[in-house]
C-alpha cells in the first residue's frame, strides 16, 4: 500500500524517531511508546511502525503495534457461525494482534488513524506467514467504534475481529 507522498509509515528506529514527546492524550499508550515499544521489539514480542512526515521525519504523528495471537474456533463459531462456516475446522487459527494504534493529538482528525489502521491491515494480509484473522482489543466504546467503521467485529466482549477474507475486499476496495 502506498501512503501520501508526504508521509511515511516505517519501522520504529530509536535512534532516529523521538519517542519522548509523543503525546496521544491516552497515557498508558504514550508510556507504552515512550518506554516499552522497543523493548518488546527487541525481545520478538511485537513489531512497530511509526509514521512520519517527510518533512520532519523524526517527529511520530503516529504509530501502531502488531505481534501474533491465536484464535480459538469455538468462541469464533459463537461469535459468528457464518464466519466459521467459511474457515477450516481447526481448533485454531492464526491471527495478528493489532495491540495498540494511537496518532498524536496535534495530528489527529486529519484521516492518519485511517491511514494507519490500512497500513496495518495491509501488513496482516500480506505476511510471509499468513495469518486467518486480524484482532484487535479496544481499549474503550469509542476506539471500538473507530475499529467497528471498517469492519472489525465482535469475538467476545473485549476483543474485534475481521478476516483476511474480508481484508482483502476492503483493501481491494480501496487500492
Ligand atoms: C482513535 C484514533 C487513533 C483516531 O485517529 P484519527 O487520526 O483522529 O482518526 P481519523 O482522522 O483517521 O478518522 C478516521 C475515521 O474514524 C472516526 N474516528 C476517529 N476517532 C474516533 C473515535 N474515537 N471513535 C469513533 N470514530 C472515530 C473519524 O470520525 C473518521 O471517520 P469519518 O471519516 O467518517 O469522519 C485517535 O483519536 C487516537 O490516537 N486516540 C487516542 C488513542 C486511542 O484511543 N486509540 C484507539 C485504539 S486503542
């Protein structure tokens, strides 16, 4: 997927990208960024990217985080038996876990959440290690809401889900 010319969407480098003054008005995702991103990058827990403009690209408009989770088919088949239907009967399935997406405040409703939240769905899609699901855990109703409006769905109370099935229709869509 290809974002605006003027912004980049890369991996979290700690030597170039300032992660101290990222402030998205949540504190627990800034101190996330700000203290454990890297840490958990360093260890394989989770891969981050970071977006940035071109014109100050050490400054983080935004960034999220995706690691590996697995799904159980039962709770899948009561959350959404049509669903299910369409997927193997195994006992689970592979998904990527959108962990944390947050834009800074000074950039936010400006269309980069979207922006973000496509990159990362693109990146699920086209893993060399593919994965059935996307997943993803909002933290409160109105980040479920944002999660919602571009198709996640409920697995149980806590957790969104969509397909690759259906991440590619709305990728296809959209490129
Ligand atoms: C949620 C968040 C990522 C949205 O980023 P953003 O850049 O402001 O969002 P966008 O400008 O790309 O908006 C995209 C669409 O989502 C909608 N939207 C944005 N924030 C929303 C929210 N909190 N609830 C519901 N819908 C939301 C917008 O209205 C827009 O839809 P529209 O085009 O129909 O108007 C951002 O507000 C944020 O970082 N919040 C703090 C952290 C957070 O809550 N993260 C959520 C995941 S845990």
């Amino acid at each position: 997927m290809s974002e605006p010319p003027q912004y980049q969407i890369l991996p979290l480098n700690t030597s170039v990208h300032h992660r101290t003054d990222f402030d998205c008005g949540e504190p627990q995702l800034d101190r996330y960024f700000r203290e454990q991103a890297s840490q958990d990058i360093k260890r394989k827990v989770a891969g981050c990217w970071v977006l940035v403009s071109r014109d100050s690209p050490k400054s983080v408009m935004g960034f999220y985080t995706l690691s590996t989770e697995v799904v159980d088919m039962k709770q899948l088949g009561d959350a959404d038996p049509d669903v299910a239907k369409r997927l193997p009967r195994y006992p689970r399935l592979g998904a990527v876990l959108l962990g944390r997406l947050a834009v800074a405040k000074t950039a936010q409703k400006q269309g980069l959440g979207e922006l973000l939240l496509f990159d990362a769905m693109h990146r699920t899609l086209n893993a060399q290690i593919p994965a059935a699901l996307m997943i993803t855990d909002p933290k409160d109703g109105k980040a479920a809401a944002f999660y919602r409006k571009y198709g996640f769905r409920p697995l149980n109370p806590e957790r969104l889900f969509i397909t690759a099935q259906q991440l590619q229709v709305i990728l296809g869509k959209r490129d």
